[in-house]
C-alpha cells in the first residue's frame, strides 16, 4: 500500500493511459527503472572507490608493473637487435 497525492494519480493515470498500460503497470516499471539505476550508481561508485583505493600504475604485492614493462620492453628491443645483428642487417 503506497499513498500517493491526487496530483500525483492524475498524472500517473494521465501516463498510463497514453501508453496503454495500467497504472500499476506503469508504477513497476518506474520503481523497477528506479532501482536498477541505484544498482547502476552503486557499481558505479564502488569501482571509481576501488580506482581511489588503488590508483593505476601503483606497485603492488605483485610487483611494480611499471618498471616490469620497462624490463621486458627493454629485453625485447636487445633480442631484436641482435636478431637483426645476426641477420646483416644495420643498427639504426
């Protein structure tokens, strides 16, 4: 049981009459859009949360990612070098 104000039923049965539906109909789907909204915000919230917490590019218990892709890309570049080495070709 909800009470609602006489403005209120006016302009719900005013809506569910343009759109065909009954007025509890159109009151389900309201709450409904209503709360999967609020579960939308609170994803939301709790993943900008977890950014705040753990800021990208933050070293962890794992390692510091950082410096990692700075060693593995710096590995990459000598076996490529000497891959090009052993192939003839030119240093750049």
């Amino acid at each position: 049981m909800v009470q609602l104000t006489e403005e209120l039923v006016e302009d719900l049965d005013a809506e569910s009459s343009r759109r065909g539906v009954s007025r509890s109909a159109l009151i389900r789907e309201a709450v409904t859009s209503y709360l999967e909204n609020v579960r939308s915000s609170d994803v939301g919230r709790a993943i900008v949360n977890g950014y705040l917490d753990h800021p990208p590019h933050t070293p962890d218990e794992w390692s510091d990612l950082e410096s990692f892709g700075d060693v593995s890309a710096l590995e990459l570049a000598q076996r490529l070098d000497s891959e090009e080495r052993q192939a003839g070709l030119e240093s750049w």
